[in-house]
C-alpha cells in the first residue's frame, strides 16, 4: 500500500505527456493530441518565437540585474514551454494568479516593460494593474495566491461565468498548507480553477524530493482533482494539457490540476549560487531537453525555413530586450507620496498625521539646505 | 426603534446588507444550517442560499485567502471566524495578503472584507476560546479594527464596516452577545463614524477608556466611583485602529487622568499605544502616568480561574485609585 | 481523469475494510485478517467491555456536565471501536498526540479519573502528565497535533528507537493546511506516524463531503502514506489495520494513514444542538451499526455468555463511572498561584511583577474584610 | 578574541551548541548544502550530518509544528526562518502551540526551541523580506524574544538562547551580518544576562533605547548629538521580552527624558510598551513624554523607498531635539 516511485526515476514519455520529444520527433499522446491538432507550422512557429521572446527577457532581466538596474530578479531560463504552452492557451477573461517567476505569462499577457520591470527594480510593491491584463500581480509569499485563484474561481461558479482561473507555483510550493487548502476549497466548491504546478525541480536548494515521495501530480488527484502530468519542456504538451484541463473546469466538473515537469537552468534568483548545491551533469541533462531546440527540431522535420524563423525571432527579442532598456532608462523613481499612498483606499488620521509629519521634517531640511532655516 | 439581543442585532444588520448589496456573501464554519455556533448567521442562508452564506471547509487560512478572492472578483465577503483563538491559521493571509493587497497592487485591487470574530472572555470555555488578539491586527498596517460594545452599535457598525472598501476586522464582545439594547434600524450613521470614539459618560476626574466587553465594566465602575467622589468620564473607543485621538485627548486634557482597560494581556497591548500616544499629545496635562488595567501575561487561563484574569470593576477602580494617588503604586512604578 | 465518488454513497465491505458485519457475521477480509487472529473469544470479550466502559465514561461525562460539574463534554458516542480498536493496537511506549475526543484512547493508556476530567470541569488548561503515559495533552486547535506527531516520530526515527507515534483527528481536520503539511512532513523523513482519521461524518455542522469530494484515505495515498480505510465501528478492522499500520511504520517505510469511518452518534459537545442539522434518519441508520451490537452478536455466534458478558462489562462501567464522580467530588478548585505558574519555565521578571501585584491587591481586600486595612 | 562577522559570530555559536549537547538540531529551508540564503550555518551539515542539520520542507507551519514535536521527544530544535515576513504560516504553531505549552501541560512539556529569523530592513530587497515582527510575538505570553546587535551578543545571545528550556524568538538584524567585531569566545556569560539590556554609553541627558539594527544608528546618533552639547545614553535593550526595566528606569530617572527607536511602525509596536512603562515607572522624573522614532505605519515599502521608512541618524536627531523641546512638537503633541 506504499508508493514506490522513486524521484530520481529518468523522466520521459513513461512518466509524463509528451507530444514532441527532444530531438523534435513527434510522439502520438491520446490523452492529449486533439488539443492541439490546429497548431500548424505557423502556429508552431509563433510558440517559438514567444519561447525565444521570453528567454531574452529573462536574460535581460538578468544583465539589468547585474548592471544594478535591478534589485534582483528570478530567471526563468529552462521554463519557456511551461510558461508560453499554459500562457498561451488561456482566453483573455481567464484571469492568472501568479508566483514570481512567471515574467513570460505575464509577456502573453501583453503586460508591458515598465510593468514588468518595476517591482524588479524596487520602484513599487508591483507592476500591473491586475485588471488591465486579468493577471493578478506577484505573489512572493510561497502558495498564497493559489487561495486566491480558489476564491475567485469561486465567484466565476457563482456568477455563471464562462471564464476559468489559473494560478501557478512550484514543486515548493506543494508543500505549503495554503496550496493543499486551495484544493480542498476548489474542489469543495467545483470551482473553475487549474492548478498549474511548474516542477522544475528545485527550491532554491532543495530538490523536488524533500517535497514529496511520489509525483505531485498524484497528490493533487488524492483531492479529486482532474489531473495531467506532462512534459513541461514540450510547448505543444504543456498546451494541450492546459486547454484540456481548462475545458474541464468549465463544464463545471470541478478543478484540474497540470504538473509541468520542467527544470529551472538558472539560479533561483541572481543572489543565488546554485553551483552550492547542484551538479553540473544534472544541468547538461536537462539541456539537452530545452524547449526551443526541440520545436526548432520539429519544424525542421516539418520543412520550416529555421534560418528565417531564427531571423524572425532575434527580430522580436531585439525589440522586446529595446522596450525594457528603454522601459528602465524612462521609469521614474518613487517618490515620498508613494510611501503613504494605497495604504488604505480612504484616509486614516493616525497615517495623514505621519505622512504631514515627515514631508514637515523633510521641509526642514530642503529650508536647511537654502540657509533659510 | 426596536429592542434587539446583541446577536440579533447583528444578525439584522448582516440581512440588511446584505439585503442592499448582492455581492455581499457570508463565509465560515458551520454558519449554514446551524447559524454559527453563536447563531449570528441563523436563518441567512434558508433566505439567501448557499452561496451566499458560505459554509466553508474547516481551513481558516482557506477561507479568509478564499475570501481575497472573491473580493478581487468583486464580491464584498464577511467571514466569520469561529472563536477568537482559531484566528490565527489565517495569520499570514491576514497580514501578508489581506493587509498589503491595496498598498502591492498601488491601489488597483480593493479587498473590502470583513473578518468578524468572537472574541474575549468571561463564557467559561476551554482554551483558545476567550482571547482578545487585537493588539495583533492593530499593529498591521492596512487593516482596521473595530469593537462594538451594545446592541446598536453592533447594528450600525457592523453594517459600516462591510461598505467599507477596506478590510475590517470586526471583534464582537461574545459574552455581550445575550444583553438586550434598544437598536434604531433606520438610524443612518454619519460617514466616518465607524472610526470615532465616543464619550458613553462625562466626568472630570479621570478618562476611563474601554472598548467592546468592558464598556459596561467601565460604565458599572464610574457609577461605584461617583459613590466615593470621582467623577469618570468614560469613553467607548469603538475604533482601535485607527483611534480617534481627537476625542480621548481632548477628554484628557479635561480630566489630566486616564485609565485604559482591555482583557487582553497588558505588555504590547493597546493599552501600552494608548498610554504611550496620549502622554505624548497631553504630557503637560497629565497629573499621573497613564494606568493600565488588563488582563495579565498569561495564556487565557481555564475557566475556574478567568474571573481573576479579566478586569472587573474592583480592579478598575483600585486602578482608578491609583491614578488619582489614594493608594500606593505597584511595584516597580512611582506616582 | 477526475474522481467518481460520491461521498454519500452508503458504505459497506465494498468501501472499507470490514472484520464484523453489523449483524455479528465474521467476513473474510484478506488486506487484514492475519492482524486478529490471535483475538479469541476472551480478547473479545475484553474489547467489549472497553467498549462498554468508554460509552459509559462518555454518558457520565454528558451527564456530568449537565449537572454543572464540567464545564464542556464532547461525546465519543458511537466512536467506541474506532477508539479501543485502536488505542488497544498501540504499545505502552507508542506516543499518542491525540485531539479533544480521545477519552476512549486516554482510557486505553490508563489515564485516572480526575485527569480525565480536569480540563473540562474548567479546573486547568489540561489533566495529564503527557510524558506519564505516552500521550500528549488534548488538542483543541484542529490539526495542529498531527505535526508535533509528525515532529515527534522524526525524532524516534533519528533514536533508532522502535517505538511509532499515532496521531488522532477528525474528517474536518484533513481541510487544515497542518494536516497536509504533517504528511509532508512524515513522507519527506519517512518517520514512524500512523495518522488515525475518525471519520465520523460530521465537523460540528458540517458533513464530510463539505470537506472532501473522495475518500479521506485516497488522499493520504497522494501525500504517498500507505493507507487503510475501515469500517470505524467494527474494533476488530480498527485494531488489525492499525496493527498492520503499525508494523509498517515500524519498517521505516514511511507513515500510515488509517481512515476509520464511523459516526458521532451524540452532539459535537453538549453545547451543540445537532438536531438543527442533521436527520434523524442518518442515525437510525447508523445505530444499526453500532459498534458494541455487533461484537455482543458475533460473539453470540461464538457461543460465548452475553449475559454474563453484559454483568461482567455492566460492573467495570459502574467502577469507572463511581470513580469520575468520586474524582469530580474530590478535585480541588486551582488557587491563584495557578494562574501565573508554568507560563515560563523559569522566573520572568514582568510576570513575577504582575503576580505581586496582584497577591497584594488580594490581600487588601482579605485585610478590608478583616477591617483591618 | 577573534574577529568575527555577525554571522560567522552566529554560525560558531550554533557549531558550539551542537557540540555541547547533541541534542540540538537545526532546522529550515536551505539550511543543509546552501548554509542557508544568509550562509548562517554554512559547513555544519557538512559536519553534523543531515539528521542534526535538517533541510525541511518548504512549509513554515510544519518547520515549527514539527520542531515542537522533536522538543517533545527530547530534543532542542533550532528553527531558521528564511525572511521575517515568512514566519506568518507558522504563527498559529507558535501563538497557539509553542507559547502555551509549557501552560497547557503545567510544566510537563518543555519546549526549548529557538527560532532564529534574520529581520528589519536595509537591504534593498522586495516585499516580505525586511520586516520587524516583534511586537506581534512579544504580546504572546509564553515567549521570550531577544535581538543582539554587535558580533559577541549573537554569539553568546544564541547560545544563551538555545539553552534556555523555554522558547525564544531570537531576532537577527539581517542588515548587520556583514559586521566585524571582537568576539571572546571563550566568554562564560552571567547566567541570566540574556535577559538584560545594557548601558552601552553612558549619558547625561537622555536617554535613547535601541535594539538590533538600530543600536549602531543610536550610537552615531549619540555621537552627533555631543557635537551639538548633547550627552546622550544609549541602551541597547538586547532582550524585547522580557524587557530590563531596572536598567532602563535607572538611566530614565537620571536623564528624565526617553526616546526609543525601532524600525517596527509606531502604532502598537515595541516602542509604546517601552514608552507607557516608563511613564508609569519615571512619571515624577519626566521632563518630556518618551519619544518615539519608529518605521511608519506602513507596509515595508519598495526598496527605493526604504531609506525614507527606516529611522536614521538625522530622525533620531529630530527626535532627540523634540525630546530637548528644542523643536516644535508634532502634529497632535505637545511638549
Ligand atoms: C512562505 C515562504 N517561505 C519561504 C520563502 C522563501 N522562498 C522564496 S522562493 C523559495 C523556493 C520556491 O520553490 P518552488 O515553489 O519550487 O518555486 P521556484 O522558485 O522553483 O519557481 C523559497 C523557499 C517564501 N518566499 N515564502
Ligand atoms: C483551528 C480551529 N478552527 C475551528 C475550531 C472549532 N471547532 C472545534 S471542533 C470543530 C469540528 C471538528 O470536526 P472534525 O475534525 O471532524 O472532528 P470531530 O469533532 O468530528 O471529532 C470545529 C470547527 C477549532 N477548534 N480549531
Ligand atoms: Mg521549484
Ligand atoms: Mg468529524
């Protein structure tokens, strides 16, 4: 009566959904091939450009970062299926509760550079606002937001809508209280609500392993929840997945729940050092899985023209690496203002008295300068 | 005007709103069918349905994080929390979420939420069932606390702190929840009250504050001290974050003596901002140190014992003695 | 993908593990039958007189309590088998961190009369010396317990030590987040837990499927805890899969999950009024199972006396039951020096403060009584 | 005498601790093969071994829920929590569970477990990473909560602090950890003295109390107030709770005037118990009312934006001038 899955197992077509293993053949996967059968070669083509889009984002999130432009920023190099498979299989009315590290959910979004960069720079709490782009903003506290998802979804259920609620977090996360909460709550309520797991492996320094004894993947269906594990380095799987498991929380028949199993390539954020605690074998393995090469593989069996498409994509990365200097070079930086407003949405006297004590002292010393005081 | 039960006033004021506002939704444990354990909810969900008056999964974190949900939906959620001690699985969603959403999201995201809890002593029950944590939500900026003391106020109040577009937390005095009050139902409050405190009885001796369970205490307590000469002036607080200092200072500049009652432990309770904040807004006033009459530093001790614990009118008025210098200080204290 | 139960289909040996049918019959029940062969007709007549005893224990309680004496009961009524079933299972060295309706386990570990009903007669915030017979005080914050369990069989595990720990909460408690996180927990150090739920439908007002859409047990599975689901009020199932629980985690092949499925026949404390939420028919329903009938006509089957049985179990109730009232007359009222005792483990200067204080306030009032002040 | 950083300071003491009774095991996220994200125990799952350096899940509930339970089977569990705004989940394990123990089970039940949480400001980091949570466990019957802010106390503090049998929530100020000091460590410390604050500049004309982080801004503060013939003391409190109240009303009645400074927010944070204490314990040596220089009440803000929320030496001197009557007072106060 005891699991027997061993972590460490080799992951691959036995123990996950794939669709385009990777070295770009294409797999026949039942459970999930029809989700996906109108991505054509344009289509494909798209996913890879967004894929290319995103980890120029993330890698210039972490050159600003080294440039001082930014506080800290957590990369999401390894991650583009995950990311671009579930961000571009959403309607615009579903609305997506975050983590941290989901900058290219957000780019489906069309969530724009400033907004991106701004909480990375330290210049605000957040970027967005969440109903501009129906994504709510970061949330750093480990598996809080998935309470969130839960209770919107539960507002969709009760307003009869058609739209579904999405939130992701991590193989970490899994452990928290409020996720396992959040499932008891969705599924409680039927709600319509995907749990979008990114396994990637790690949390900072711990693997997977510490977390859970068997697959995530499992846990989630122990709460009844409608469950897909899949290749989370295989855009089209991750796709097809997450508009399967979003098609069956809106008939209505409760909450879905997506292991993407993927693997964070990078550091945790840019103040860690991965080097402490992981094996450079591990890495190489999972490169050797990466998402881009893989579709880029596949096109390649399709006939694409990949020296254009490579074009085409540097294109579009260039552009979007030139929105965020600029969106940098441009951000005003908070002002006193900032610190007292959104506090509270209508005044309090006690927080009036600080802020109209502090600009007074600051006055003092601007007339002290001015050798007025 | 109508004489309503504490509770029943409360029940009345949540069918009215949610009577006016249909995204206003009940959430907690066992507030269905059986109305809540103290039956403030009873008969909301046979009239209002069930998704409406929510009876949740027993996960408090779940259900005040299920709650910012909805109210980023744009629902207006009133959540109950069972007794005051199981408040605090929901802590951090309190605190990190609940508190900071309107400040993260640069005031993009409203959370008009509104935690009501059971709270105090003086029912004879277990532990976790008699604790008074407002020195908690207090202290956590972006939330505000209220505590209504009598039957109307539970009515106006509770309603104020629902249309509010910030979260509330809403304390109700439990073993306040049988007295009977004459309640005016189409009394329409002035904005910005919900936050004021006020004066319940005037004197010139001394200010007695008090707030929520011991409002009644204080009042049974100046009526004893006028039988010895001092004459109290008693001030429901009502708001305990933020605090209408506006009124306790100008009560306290009058008075130049000010006691503050609360069943909470004394160290770092509302008691320790009070003191602090009325000695720096009236120090050339006062005649004595701000008294504090508390519960002690201890957990919420069993039943057998809890009437030592809480304050009463023997110890407010020994307090009372103190402040006006007819008996000696405590240890380690001086006049 | 998604779960088919329905959580009010009736249950039977096709849903859990049964020993004892309800009319005496002996099923077979191959998962755990070698757990109780060893139980003849003398171990089962013991068992029913525990079972008898600890139904008495629980209607003095109530009766107690509506006589003023206790302040608060909450009835174990019909949970009588889920509770000697198991706590019978255990070995004097086993830890037990039980929850607040455990008195039929309390009972099993020889606990006395006057620290049976110390805490609920308000007198202290607990009755036993935990440490006197190997289980923690009760636990009033649901869930909370399962993770000093978890805690505690972490450290057995680093002993070395063979003893396991057991840990006892209700359906409603597997909503809190600390319940899924002690299965974490237990999992990720593959520590010697068996984690007992009685499921007995109901939290306070609330019916099971409010808090789960599947079985109990199958979302243990999940968290990877070998699980056992049972029929609750058959002792025999309890005591054989908490056995085979117990062994298992003796191996050090993780924790258990034991999901024991019975029914709170008596209100959720004697402040409850279960009659505004629930059917009478439920509980007809549910008498028909009870746990003491059904061994009495097993054993009837087995040509035991019933008769002399019932003297003999009537006679230990009538002991037990003399001695709680005998407890209740003799147990002092706590004096003030239990108010500020045993906040700290040694001296705090601001309590100590405190404590003066008030003894000389209580003194003046002793000297004012006295006309002496 | 070495030269140590604060956090090799902290990391020698807990390898001391772990030496001296094998007992004591450490627990948190990223404790083992990282150090920790502070490095505070870098190198001693290397030494100990997985079974005394323990990376746990990533649950803080289940981190002090089941350090709980290894203290009930006997063992002397130290918990890192990752950032101070992370020790929310875990609050109901340590409010309702940890505290109250040692009560529940009347003295049964030790549970000497440390939780060392790296806290405050200053390090340009986003949200929940440089809080001042103090005040909230302070206010908790049944802990102990103590900070140093020089090399030598986080040595012998912490290992004070794991051998006391009750639990202490032991503060680290995580913008100090790249300071140098002199550390003795072969120092048997004065049994009793973690729970004492200490004179760390003697002065004549105020007195200024400081913890943690800020104990170095106090001390230039003091520095720059003699410049302008001000002779300030300095107290470094060391212990929130329980607070030395003999060396702090000793030094308030000699100076007569108080200032206490925190990074916390002022309302209902650490500075009002200090100050409501005093008045009650100097009320006659008085000749201002207590200062409070304090965080705003605001969430921690943007990093851009810290410098303005945390007190400095140019606040501090500010205050010490209202305290002086040299400026006007604030808004609401009078002097
Ligand atoms: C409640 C809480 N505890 C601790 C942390 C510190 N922390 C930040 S990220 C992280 C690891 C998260 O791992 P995972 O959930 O797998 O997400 P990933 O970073 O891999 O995307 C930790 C421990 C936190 N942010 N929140
Ligand atoms: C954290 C917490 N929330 C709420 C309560 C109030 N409460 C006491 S018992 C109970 C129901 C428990 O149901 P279950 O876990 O099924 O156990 P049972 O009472 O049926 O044995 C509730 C909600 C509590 N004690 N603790
Ligand atoms: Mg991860
Ligand atoms: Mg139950």
């Amino acid at each position: 009566m005891s699991p027997t899955f061993d972590p460490s197992t080799p992951e691959g077509p036995d123990t996950y959904l794939q669709v385009i293993a990777p070295d770009g053949t294409r797999n026949r996967c039942e459970e999930i091939d029809e989700w996906v059968k109108d991505i054509d070669v344009p289509a494909l083509e798209k996913l890879y450009i967004d894929m290319a889009c995103i980890r120029r984002l993330d890698s210039e999130g972490t050159a600003l970062q080294r440039q001082g432009e930014l506080g800290l920023w957590a990369p999401l190099l390894g991650q583009e299926a995950a990311q671009i498979g579930s961000g571009r299989a959403l309607e615009n009315d579903d609305f997506i509760f975050p983590s941290y590290r989901e900058h290219g959910v957000a780019y489906c979004r069309g969530v724009n550079p400033h907004d991106l960069l701004r909480m990375w720079r330290g210049a605000a709490p957040s970027g967005w606002n969440p109903y501009e782009v129906n994504m709510a903003n970061q949330q750093i506290v480990i598996g809080a937001q998935t309470l969130h998802a839960a209770g919107y979804a539960m507002g969709l259920k009760f307003d009869g809508s058609s739209a579904a609620a999405i939130t992701y977090f991590g193989d970490g996360a899994t452990s928290q209280g409020d996720v396992s909460e959040a499932m008891v709550f969705a599924a409680s309520y039927q709600a319509p609500l995907v749990f979008f797991c990114q396994n990637n492996h790690w949390a900072i320094s711990e693997p997977v392993a510490r977390q859970t004894t068997g697959h995530i993947a499992d846990r989630a269906a122990g709460f009844g929840l409608a469950t897909w594990r899949v290749d989370g380095n295989d855009v089209l799987a991750v796709m097809a997945a997450t508009r399967a498991a979003l098609a069956h929380v809106r008939t209505g028949s409760g909450p879905a729940f997506i292991e993407a199993v993927t693997y964070r390539m990078g550091a945790h954020t840019t103040a860690d050092d991965p080097t402490r605690y992981r094996d450079a074998l591990e890495l190489e393995e999972w490169a050797a899985k990466d998402p881009l090469d893989r579709i880029a593989a596949h096109l390649d069996t399709l006939g694409a023209d990949l020296e254009e498409l490579k074009k085409r994509s540097g294109a579009a990365a260039d552009e979007l690496a030139a929105g965020l200097r600029e969106a940098i070079t441009t951000m005003p930086d908070p002002s006193v203002d900032d610190l007292f407003a959104h506090v509270y949405s209508h005044p309090h006297p006690g927080l009036e008295e600080q802020r109209e004590n502090y600009a007074t002292y600051l006055a003092g010393f601007a007339a002290e300068a001015q050798g007025t005081k | 005007m109508k004489t309503l039960t504490f509770s029943q006033a409360l029940n009345t004021s949540l069918r009215a709103s949610m009577e006016r506002d249909s995204k206003v939704v009940l959430m907690g444990e066992d507030i269905g069918k059986l109305g809540g354990v103290f039956r403030i909810t009873d008969g909301l969900q046979k009239d209002f349905g069930a998704h409406r008056v929510i009876d949740t999964p027993l996960a408090e974190s779940g259900i005040v994080g299920t709650a910012i949900g909805l109210a980023f939906r744009g629902y207006r959620p009133v959540v109950e929390i069972q007794f005051d001690g199981f408040v605090y699985p929901a802590f951090d969603q309190i605190v990190s979420q609940l508190a900071k959403m309107h400040f993260r999201s640069r005031g993009n995201v409203k959370l008009p939420v509104t935690i009501r809890i059971p709270f105090g002593g003086g029912i004879g029950s277990p532990e976790h069932h008699s604790e008074s944590p407002e020195a908690y939500f207090a202290h956590t900026a972006g939330l505000r606390v209220v505590s209504p003391s009598n039957p109307q106020d539970a009515y106006t109040m509770l309603q104020q702190a629902i249309a509010d577009d910030d979260p509330v937390i809403f304390l109700e005095p439990k073993r306040r929840y049988h007295v009977r009050g004459e309640v005016d139902t189409d009394l329409v409050p002035d904005p910005g009250s919900l936050y004021r405190a006020q004066v319940v009885r005037e004197g010139t001796d001394l200010t007695l504050v008090a707030y929520g369970p011991l409002v009644k205490t204080a009042m049974d307590a100046a009526a004893a001290a006028r039988d010895e000469g001092i004459d109290i002036e008693v001030i429901d607080l009502r708001s305990i974050e933020p605090v209408d200092f506006g009124t306790l200072s100008a009560s306290v500049r009058k008075t130049g003596r000010v006691l503050i009652t609360h069943e909470a432990g004394k160290f770092g309770g509302i008691g320790a901002e009070l003191a602090a904040s009325l000695t720096e807004r009236c120090f050339d006033h006062l005649d004595h140190a701000p008294v504090r009459v508390t519960g002690f530093d201890i957990p919420y001790p069993p039943s057998k014992l809890e009437s030592h614990h809480l304050p009463d009118l023997d110890r407010i008025l020994d307090g009372v003695d103190r402040a006006m210098r007819r008996t000696p200080e405590l240890l380690g204290e001086e006049g």
